[in-house]
C-alpha cells in the first residue's frame, strides 16, 4: 500500500493506494478532531498516525506479524508511517493539534 498525509492549516487530507486500485482520498477538518495518535515507526516495524473524530473510537490495532500494531488499513482516519517518517509524522500532529486549539 501507498499512501500520504497532508495538511493545509485547516483540512487533514489522507491518501491511501492499494496495489491495482485507484487512489482513495479522505479529508477531514482540522477542527472536527477530538485527538490524535502517533506511534513511531521502528526499524522493523511501520508506526501510524490516527485521527479521531467526534463520535467515534480510534481504530483498533491489529495484531500479528504483518499488522505490527497498527490499524487495518480500510481505516481512513489512520495512515501507516515507515521509520524515516516518523519526524514529519510528529510534526504534522503538532501542527494539527495546534489548529484544534
């Protein structure tokens, strides 16, 4: 899977592409977010960042080998971070949590 994470100062955009499917797009509002979760990648493992919106319970994560702890992948609030991501990742947390107030 592909994917990316931007954000503008006002909407969190998600990028997600699984091998032989069309890119799927997911924006959320930076002020609709009730929380974040960032967990680093490490060496050998993927991390993700997740946004969690009013209503709703941050994804579960999955367990097993492949999973490596984080949320399946058909959640569209979270993204899969390798390792040499995880500065960007806690940056663009930071900057979202600051546009929430």
């Amino acid at each position: 899977m592909q994917g990316s994470v931007s954000f503008d100062g006002e909407w969190i955009t998600i990028t997600k592409k699984l091998v032989g499917q069309a890119a799927q797009q997911f924006r959320l509002r930076a002020t609709d977010i009730t929380g974040t979760r960032l967990k680093p990648a490490t060496r050998l493992f993927h991390g993700y960042v997740q946004f969690v919106l009013p209503g709703s319970a941050p994804a579960a994560e999955e367990k097993g080998l492949m999973a490596g702890g984080r949320p399946p992948q058909s959640d569209p609030h979270s993204l899969s971070i390798p390792h040499r991501s995880n500065a960007a990742a806690a940056a663009l947390v930071a900057a979202v949590e600051q546009a929430c107030g």
